[in-house]
C-alpha cells in the first residue's frame, strides 16, 4: 500500500464584533427545526407565523418544515489500497478523508495502473466522449504506453466525422462500431448518455469479455438496475470515475494546464465490483489520466444521487431559475433591462463565482458594507427554506427512482411513438432576458466580472448552503459536497454562463443534466417568487439563528482545505470554444 499523508486547515470562526449584532430575537415565537440542528451549529429557529397573517403562503410552507428530521451521520471514510499511487488523508470539517493528487508527472506511472490492459474502448461521443477519449490519448502517449484508445460509435452517427476530425480513425484502429468495440476492450468507458444506457444495458453487457472492465461516469445506471432489482454481472469488474463537470471542461482545462504540470476537474472514483484485484488502480489511472486535480473515493449509489441531485440544483437548474426569477424582479421595480442581467447573471457567474472559488462564501459576505450586508441577510434568510423545501423534494425523487425513470421515459419522448410527435429538447436562451444578455456581453470589457450585488449574492448563496445542508444530512462525504455544490459550480459550470449565457451552460452537459435542468429550474424561480421575495416585501424578519449559523458553519473550513487542491489556473471559455458541442459552436454572444 502506498504511504499516506495528511494535512488540514483551521475552520475560520466569525469575527466576535459580528457575533454580537446577530443574536436570536427571544421575543419571537419559534419553534426547533430537528432536520437542520446538529453539534456544529446552533438549533435553527422557525418563526410561527399566525395563520391569518398574510404572507403570502410563507406559514404554510414553515408549517409543513415543523416535522422533525432524523439526523444521519457522516459515513465512515471510504478508505481505498493503491499499490500505484500516493494516497494522502486530508481533514474536512472534522471528517478524515483520502483523496489521489493527480499531475502530469504521474503519467508515466498510467501502465502500473491499466496493467493488463491492451485496448481502452470509449463508447459515446456526446459531452463527456470526446474529452475523456483525448484526454487519455494524449496521456498514454506521454506515458509511451502501447494502450490503444478506441471510440466506439453506433453506425451511421453523425459522431463519425467529428471522432475523426479528433484524430480517432476507422485505419489505425481507433474508431469503430459501438458493439465490435466493447468486444474487444478490456476496459470499457460507457460515455453514451444514461437513458440510452438503460435501453440497451442488456447488449452491452453480453458483448463484455470475462473479467473485463465496465467505466461508467455517472452511477445512473446502477440507479436504473436497482429500480428492477437488478445488478451488474458478476464476471466483469465495475467501476467509475465522475468528472465534477461537464466534457467540455474536462478537456478545456487539460489542453490549458499542460504547461503547468496539469489542471483539470477534479473527479470522484468508486469500486462496485472487483473480480481480479485491479480496479482501485485502474480508476485511479484513468482519473489521473483525465487530469483531475484530486480524486476522492465515493460509491456509485452515493454518486448518482448527489451528480442527479446537483444538476437540478445550483449546478444548473436552479441557478436558472433564480436568475430569471430575480432579473424579473429588478426590472418590475425600476431597473434597466441591461443593470438587472448584470445585478443577476453577471454577477453571479462573474464576482460571485470568482471570490466563492478563491476565497470562499464568507468572503462574498465580508466585501459588502454594513447596509450592504443586511440586504444580503434579508435575502439570505428569506430564501434558504424555501430553496431547501424543493431541494429536499428533489434528493427524494431521486433517491426513490423517480427522477431516473422521468429521464428514461423524456429519452423515449425525443422519438415519434404511439402515433405521437417527437418532442426534442427546447431551446432555454430566446426569451427577452437572455437577449439583453447578448447586448451586456457584447460591450463588455475583457475581464469585467460583473458587480457583486447584494440581494442577488444572498439568494445565491442561501441556495448553495441549503443544497450543502440537504447532502450532508444525507450522509455524503465532504469531499462530494464542496465539490457537487461548490466547486463544479463556480470553477467549472458558471463560467460557460458567463461566457454566453445559459444555454451555453446547460446544453453542454449531459443529456441528464439537460433535462433536469429544464424540468427544475421553474420550480426554484416559482417557489423564490412566491415565498422569499413576498417575505421580504411583508418585512419578515431576518432569521439571525439562520445567519449566525451559516457565518460559523464548518463547511467554511473544508472548502478552504479543497481550495488548496485546485489547479491555479481558471478556466477559459471564449465565446467562439471550440471544444463544445458541435451545436453550440457558433461565434455569438
């Protein structure tokens, strides 16, 4: 086993002055929210508000909060042997865990790692598919390893030409039919998008060879299986690793950090099966390859539900949401169409993202003035609850299956069926906002972030802190939640939203996200529309428990610790990337 090493940061505390202004209104009647009370924080306070004040159905929603939550701890850390690489234990929040550093001078170590294998097939070309097949590529190269990297695509896709134009060809042995390719792979990354993995799980399962390898990038198909209480087959080893973000991603920051000793994504790596001894360093080789800055163990169960989960919520679908929802409000109160995308948009992909993926969400909180920081609070605590009431919906659908069969079922949708119509995936950027956001963007100066606008940081924020919350009472690793809730968002996803707005974002995902976004992103704008702006126009008061907490929440600290981990150079979206979806690669703004 490879020797381990450890270190940890300080969790920084709130100054005392600040303490001092944000203690509990005692004259308040509130009543204890089990679900969110715990040892590192103070209970959470509720106000009960009288049924016939007219809040605009805020004591409905607080009343449906009162039912009292088990707690779930965090799950023992998932240790892992390596015999290849360095496994180092990092310290987050109090919570040991064991991460891989990753660099391009471990490249030469990629043939320990995929010994005894002679043919790597990458099945799909979608969003993950042609990162992950050059990544690898490109690395085993630099390794001199003999390892052939082949695509596998269905025949007659229009992926061919693209596959081709990367370098992949039919004459080398690079490219080839979906089915003759996993036939002849002993590890076999299944890159195809999770509703057509579930329609066709059976045929690729019997074309594996014995005791070879099955990739995944994303648990759903296990998800799927045990909604029909099934598994994988028991003569091949399972195994994934989860970029946190999307392809294009993957691939843009590996082709900026060759200069650098590499940058990436940072990606998350699990063993569901293991027949012959190999798998642990056969995931963590592939992670590496791909450039991923560290890789932390998880499961594939604990995967999909936090990836499926995150999608849908700040990740994409509900920072969609809340920025329609808040340019609507700006401009229905007097300001101009091109300073409410800025005070949403901009903001929030731009100052919000940079500081929260450099310094952290306190120091988002401790750049505003003293006025400035009560407008973040009233907008903070009006929308935390009603952020994690459809956050919590959202986990629950997917944990039970719900979420997953929707997926298989929209994948279904996409074709003429039963005498009904195609129904393809909309466009999500033609409205009047988004509009106004090709003329914000095509006058502004390079390297403008936008303005750190108060209200607009509050809502953001109080939605990444109660997705932080729904994953860490569900008992996920910290290491998953800094990086589903934070770091994918603010390193990897936003600034594709910056860069053209939020098509650009979520339609370089993967089919799964795409959907999801869609399908939740009105949820978020209704429920901040309904509940925590008409709050703040009946002054509710600011809940100081709420705010108190999340300025002392241990969070703080782990995100320093992950902070540390990331690679020191930002990605660069340009409005003409080349390495997007084919679609979306026109010079726009």
């Amino acid at each position: 086993m490879a020797a381990t090493t450890s270190f940890a940061a300080t969790v920084p505390s709130a100054s005392s002055s600040l303490c001092k202004t944000l203690k509990s209104d005692s004259k308040t009647p509130s009543l204890n929210l089990g679900f969110l009370s715990s040892k590192a924080f103070k209970p959470l306070r509720a106000r009960v508000l009288p049924a016939c004040d007219n809040v605009g159905g805020t004591g409905s929603a607080l009343a449906a909060r009162m039912v009292s939550t088990p707690l779930i701890k965090t799950p023992a850390p998932l240790d892992f042997e390596t015999s290849v690489f360095k496994k180092e234990k990092v310290s987050l929040a109090g919570h040991d865990e064991y991460i891989v550093r990753g660099g391009r001078d471990l490249f030469h170590l990629l043939p320990d790692a995929f010994k005894g294998i002679k043919q790597i097939g990458v099945i799909g070309w979608g969003s993950q598919g042609p990162a992950q097949a050059q990544n690898l590529r490109d690395s085993l190269v630099e390794a001199k390893s003999d390892i052939v990297v082949k695509v596998g695509l269905r025949k007659g896709s229009k992926s061919f030409a693209e596959a081709r134009a990367a370098g992949f060809t039919e004459e080398t042995g690079t490219l080839g039919d979906i089915y003759e390719t996993i036939s002849g792979s002993d590890l076999v990354m299944l890159l195809i998008s999770d509703s057509a993995q579930a329609d066709n799980y059976e045929k690729i399962f019997s074309h594996m060879k014995p005791n070879s390898i099955l990739g995944l990038s994303h648990g759903f198909l296990l998800g799927h299986l045990q909604s029909f209480g099934l598994d994988f087959p028991k003569n091949i080893s399972v195994i994934a690793v989860c970029p946190k973000g999307m392809g294009p991603s993957v691939r843009r920051l590996y082709v900026q950090g060759k200069e650098i000793n590499g940058a990436g994504i940072n990606s998350s790596f699990a063993v569901h099966q293991d027949v012959d001894g190999r798998a642990t360093d056969v995931a963590l080789g592939w992670s590496v390859a791909l450039g991923s800055p560290f890789t932390f163990a998880t499961t594939l169960e604990q995967e999909y539900k936090s990836d499926i989960f995150g999608e849908r919520g700040i990740l994409l679908g509900a920072v969609h949401g809340i920025v329609e929802c808040l340019f609507r409000r700006y401009t229905e109160h007097g300001m101009s169409e091109e300073l409410a995308y800025k005070n949403t948009v901009e903001s929030i992909t731009g100052i919000i993202s940079k500081t929260i993926s450099t310094q952290g969400m306190l120091a988002v909180y401790n750049a505003f003035s003293e006025e400035e920081k009560k407008e973040f609070e009233t907008a903070y605590s009006a929308s935390f609850y009603p952020c994690m009431d459809i956050l919590y919906e959202c986990y629950e659908d997917v944990a039970s299956g719900s979420e997953i069969r929707s997926v298989v079922l929209a994948g279904r949708r996409f074709y003429e069926k039963d005498g009904l119509p195609a129904f393809p995936m909309g466009k999500i950027d033609q409205t009047r906002m988004w509009k106004v956001g090709e003329k914000v963007r095509s006058v502004r100066p390079p390297g403008d972030l936008g303005p750190l606008y108060p209200f607009t940081a509050g809502v953001y924020v109080a939605l990444m802190m109660a997705q932080i919350e729904i994953l860490r009472k569900k008992g996920h690793s910290y290491s998953e939640i800094i990086n589903e809730s934070v770091i994918e968002s603010v390193d990897s996803l936003n600034p594709f939203m910056h860069a053209r707005g939020v098509s650009f974002m979520v339609d370089n995902c993967s089919t799964t996200a795409r959907l999801g976004s869609r399908k939740w992103a009105p949820r978020f704008d209704y429920i901040i529309t309904q509940q925590a702006l008409v709050a703040v126009d009946n002054g509710v008061p600011i809940n100081r428990d709420l705010i108190s907490n999340f300025l002392s929440d241990p969070v703080h600290g782990a995100i320093e610790v992950c902070a540390q981990l990331r690679p020191t150079l930002d990605i660069s979206v340009p409005p003409d990337a080349d390495f997007v979806r084919p679609e979306l690669r026109q010079s726009s703004n």
